[in-house]
C-alpha cells in the first residue's frame, strides 16, 4: 500500500494544479486550456512556467473543447479545466462527438461536482456529470478525495 504524508490539509484543487505542472515539466506535449478560472483551478503555477503551452479561452467552454479536440491531432494532450456544471453538461454535444464518438486524447478536468459549491447556487452545481460521461465509449471517470490523487492523467478528472 502506498504510504502519503500529510499534506497540511491541501485541497484537491491544488493537487490538480500541483499535478498538471509535473505532468507539463515531465511531457512537452501537455497543454492546459482553462475557462477563466485559471486561480481558481491553480492552474496558474502552470501558466506562468509554460506560457506558450496555456490557453485562457474565457467563457467559452463549447469552443474550449473543439480547441482541445483539434490540439489532439498535432500530438498534444490538453487538460481543460472550469466547474463541472460548464464542462459536461453545458458542452456535452462537443465532448459527444468531437472527443468521445472521435477517440480523441482529451483530458476534462473539472472542480465542483455535485453539490459541493453550495454557496454559489444551483447555477454552478450538477449531479448528473459522472453519470452523463460514464455513457460515452472509452470515457474513464476519475473522483479524486484528496490533494495525494493529483495524477491528472485520465479523460474526466473531477476536483
């Protein structure tokens, strides 16, 4: 059984952020592709130390998906990253067709499944994301618990 150090009760989000930048120091091909919450996810660490290899799309998640999707066919692995509400169920049809049915090598990170981001209403939680991305073929859910699960390195990766 693998043994973990405290870790000074980090949040799962920071293990994201902390495993995205191993991930891009370890491989040149991983790209990040954020919705405007680059803080917010941590991803920060990893645009400041590869800022040709981040791009912030903004509030667009549908267009951030075809984007990841096409950086697939040149040999990139891109991560994208905003809350789980706007990058399953508000883009399903992309992740359907052009990265799912497609095979492509997309790597969905997401924070705030469920009902853990009650201050912020239900505008910004979802229930059915796990379920909605377990239907597609060669799709693999991943949930991590803590900041020590930070292997970011499978298509949905909720935080």
């Amino acid at each position: 059984m693998k043994k973990f150090t405290y870790t000074d009760k980090k949040d799962t989000r920071s293990g994201f952020g902390a495993g995205l930048l191993e991930l891009g120091r370890a491989n040149p091909n991983v790209v990040a592709l954020c919705a405007d919450l680059t803080g917010s996810l941590k991803m920060d660490s990893f645009e400041k130390e590869f800022p040709d290899r981040f791009f912030q799309i903004g509030i667009a998640e549908a267009n951030m998906m075809g984007i990841a999707s096409g950086l697939t066919i040149g040999g990139k692995i891109p991560f994208t990253g905003t809350f789980a509400n706007f990058s399953t169920g508000r883009v399903y049809d992309q992740i359907r067709q052009s990265i799912a049915y497609s095979g492509k090598n997309v790597k969905i990170c997401a924070s705030h499944a469920g009902l853990t981001l009650g201050e912020d209403g239900a505008t910004h939680q979802i229930l059915e994301d796990l379920g909605m991305m377990r239907m597609l073929p060669g799709m693999v859910v991943i949930n991590p618990c803590d900041y020590n699960q930070r292997q970011p390195s499978l298509p949905l990766l909720t935080i």
